[in-house]
C-alpha cells in the first residue's frame, strides 16, 4: 500500500483506507475528523440510511466521501447542489429501500441548504449531520509534513511546527502554504527551510507577520 493511504501509526483508521485510489493524497486521523470517521465506519447503526458529512473546503471531506462509497456501496453526494432537489429526494428514498446507505457531503447542514421541496425537507430534517471540525497544532503539522512527503519533497524538520505557529488555522490555508512553498522551491532550487517559508508565505501573507519579524530576530 502506498504512502497516500497511510495514516499516522498511533491513529486506528475506523474505515478501511486501502479502497483509496492510488492518485488520493493522504488523510490523516486527528480530532477534527476522528469522531466523522467513526460515525461512518458503521452505516448499519444510522437511524436513517442517510448522513451528511459537514466540512470546510480542502478537509478530506471528498477523499472520505470515496472511500465510504467503495467500502460500503453506498451511494455519496458530493455537495447538495449536484443535483436537483427531486433528484436528491429519489436517493434518499432509493437508499431506504435497497438499505444501501446514502452519504451527502456539504458546506453547511441541511437547514441551512435552503430547501424548497417540502418532502425532502421533511427527510433531511431527520438525517444525522456528522463534523469535520477546525483543525488542532498537531493534526496541521501533520498533514504539512504527509503533503510534502506524498509529493517527495524533503523539508527541515522545524518547518512544519515554525509554520503553524503562524498561520490562519484552516485546510484551505493549509494547502496554499503548501503548494506556495513547493512552487517556490521548485523554481528557485532551494530546500524548504524556515528562511524559505518566512520569505515565501509572508509575501503571499499566509502567516503573520508579527510572529514571522520574531522569530526573524532570534535567527
């Protein structure tokens, strides 16, 4: 099994990773997605055959998406919007019937879609909403370090806990910084250190400046 689906040793994956394609980046189990990722380990338990999985933007929230659909057959909406409120309503119903679980993967929970249709809305009032939550220190430098590492590239072993120090504690933040500091490496041949990234990501003002003219100092 490749890098891409390996999670860190000390965390027990609840769902089986090895359905990840081979193209996936890692996702990693921390306590933002933990507490998600158990709940979707056991479909046969939902009230209803149907959950939404709430999530910020570049949270891993699709790669869990697809590896539930190849582990439990289930059928997964990335995103409500995907299709019509009809359409939506008729998997649901689909997923009730055959007992093949239904998974939607959103920006925000159901009652906040805006729904029109009032039988679905009825439905969707009754599905359990699992979090993918903001991300802690230790999961962040983690997934900084497995990005780098899926792309081959070695970084100084401080970099990682320097940057999280500084940045804005989001997924999509997160990966900015990290295509940021590949695309400077890359062109300008250097590794990646923390002269590099203070360089780099206070330019494209992916850190705070404030901390980053600190630890300047003491360099």
């Amino acid at each position: 099994m490749g890098r891409a689906a390996i999670a860190p040793a000390q965390q027990a994956l609840p769902l089986d990773w090895s359905a990840a394609g081979s193209n996936d980046p890692p996702l990693l189990v921390g306590a933002c997605n933990a507490e998600a990722l158990r709940f979707l380990a056991h479909p046969a338990l939902w009230p209803v055959r149907t959950a939404v999985l709430v999530g910020p933007p570049k949270s891993g929230r699709s790669l869990i998406g697809r590896v539930f659909g190849r582990t439990s057959g289930g059928t997964v909406v990335d995103g409500p919007a995907s299709l019509s409120e009809e359409a939506l309503f008729h998997a649901w119903n689909a997923a009730q019937a055959s007992g093949k679980p239904l998974l939607i993967i959103a920006d925000a929970p159901p009652a906040d879609w805006g729904v029109a249709l009032p039988d679905l809305k009825s439905r969707l009032a009754a599905v359990p909403v699992v979090r993918i939550g903001e991300l802690d220190d230790a999961h962040a430098r983690d997934l900084i370090e497995a990005a780098f590492a899926q792309r081959g590239i070695a970084i100084a072993p401080d970099v990682a806990a320097f940057i999280v120090q500084r940045m804005h504690r989001s997924h999509a933040t997160l990966a900015r910084i990290v295509e940021a500091l590949d695309t400077a490496s890359l062109a300008q041949g250097r590794r990646i250190g923390k002269k590099l990234a203070k360089e780099v990501l206070t330019d494209a003002k992916l850190i705070f400046d404030d901390l980053v003219d600190q630890a300047g100092a003491a360099e």
